[in-house]
C-alpha cells in the first residue's frame, strides 16, 4: 500500500532523470514535478580519453565512480575486466555496477567521496594501489587527494559533462518542496531564478548545503543519510514538522 506521509505535496525534482527519487516519492503519495536544472552531456573530446582507458584496465587495480552516470559509462568495459575491483559513492550507483556485472562494489556507509577514500585506503591495506576515477567535469578532487595523499597512484578520466539547465520562471510557484541532489543544481536554480524556494527545500548532504550557503540560498533541512531515500526521508520529517503548507487534493504536473 502507498504511503500517504507526502500525499497531496508538489516535490520539484531538479534531477536530469526523476528514475529512482520519483518512485521513492510517489510511494509516499508526493506529485513530481520534474524541473531539470542539470543535464549530461559527452566529455569534450567525445569521450576518445575515457575510451582509452577503460581499453588499458590490465594495469588498474580499482576502478571508482561517484554517480549512476558514470557507472553507466564504464560498465560495459568493467563487465570484461573481471579482476578490476569496484567502488561508488551512493547506493544507486552501486546497485547498477552490482546488477551488470555481478560483483561486489564498495561503498560508503556514508555516501560523501571522503568516505570513500577512507574505505578503499583501508582496503587496499599496505600495497600501493592503482586507482581510475571516472568522474564528472566538475566533480571535487576530494577523492584523488584522498587516495594520493595515503600514497596511491591514481588516474583522474571525465566520463561525462554536466551542464546548468534553467528553471522556468514560474518554478518557485509549481511546487511545495524543492528537492537539491548537487551544488551544480543549487547554482542553476539561483542563476534561474534568484534565491526564492518553495516553503521546504531539503539538501542531500553537506557539500549541496555548502553551496546552497555561500550562494543565500537557505536550506530547510539537510539529509543525514546521503542517498535519495535519506533525501526523501528528511522531506518526509521536514514536511511533517511544517504547519504552512497548503497541499493539492489531487493532480498532476508534468
């Protein structure tokens, strides 16, 4: 049975593909509002550098991804590189690497790149490891001065673009909630729209609220778990704390 925590509630959904968060959402009786403020787009060079080095895995002992779409890039090439082992930041990203080829990944019990770091230098133990990071354009270089700094050799590949879309003029008014997954997202919506929100705006973790910070944008609460379920969860508890919101009886909007 759905649940109801959400129901009736208008959650913007900043995201370039609702997938997952929308059917974590709709569950609790949440309408989506899909507004995309990031999309994915091909590296620079068409992706001729991150094909090079998913053809030479022989000399790498971890390969690392900290998103669904960069999972999605490299899985073909991990799925015949059978001794490779796998990381990912975010549940998510796990399960799509896990589903495709069968094998372990690890991951964070807490879903932020330093985590991470810390969980792979404790499993590599003492031998110094080889590490490639598929990541985005502008993702930090949290993990890499991780993972260098406790002596690894570690190769740094853009997977895939990730490009500010605009909200449409009316966002603050379609929706209840706003839902922020990345700083990228935080700095579309403000370039978009300026620093107005709908009356619950949840981050899903301290870098996405850091940035939400430094722009004056104010954020209502910030996930303690890290993961799109952590990020409905504190919706749902935020939503239940709040006595201003107006919910719709039914509808939709695309």
């Amino acid at each position: 049975m759905a649940g109801t925590r959400l129901r009736g509630l208008r959650v913007l959904v900043t995201r370039a593909h609702p997938g997952e968060l929308a059917l974590l959402l709709g569950a609790e009786g949440a309408t989506v509002v899909h507004t995309p403020l990031i999309g994915i787009e091909p590296p620079l060079d068409g992706g001729t550098e991150l094909r090079a080095r998913l053809g030479a895995l022989d000399a790498v002992d971890w390969l690392v991804v900290t998103s669904p779409a960069g999972a999605e890039r490299v899985v073909d090439a991990v799925s015949h590189a059978p001794l490779i082992r796998l990381a990912a930041v975010g549940t998510a990203t796990a399960r799509l690497l896990r589903d495709a080829t069968g094998r372990d990944v690890l991951t964070p019990t807490h879903q932020l790149a330093a985590a991470l770091g810390n969980d792979l230098i404790a499993a590599a133990g003492e031998r110094p490891q080889h590490f490639l990071l598929a990541l985005a354009d502008q993702a930090s270089d949290t993990l890499e001065t991780t993972l260098r700094e406790a002596g690894h050799e570690v190769e740094r590949v853009t997977a895939y673009r990730t490009v500010q879309l605009t909200a449409p003029p009316d966002a603050v008014e379609r929706g209840d909630a706003l839902l922020l997954a990345s700083g990228s997202a935080v700095r579309s919506w403000v370039d978009s729209v300026g620093v107005a929100t709908p009356p619950v705006v949840v981050a899903i973790g301290p870098t996405t609220a850091s940035v939400a910070a430094e722009l004056g944008l104010k954020v209502t609460v910030v996930a303690a778990d890290h993961s799109l379920a952590g990020l409905v969860e504190a919706l749902c508890a935020a939503v239940a704390e709040a006595d201003t919101i107006e919910r719709a009886d039914t509808g939709s909007v695309d």
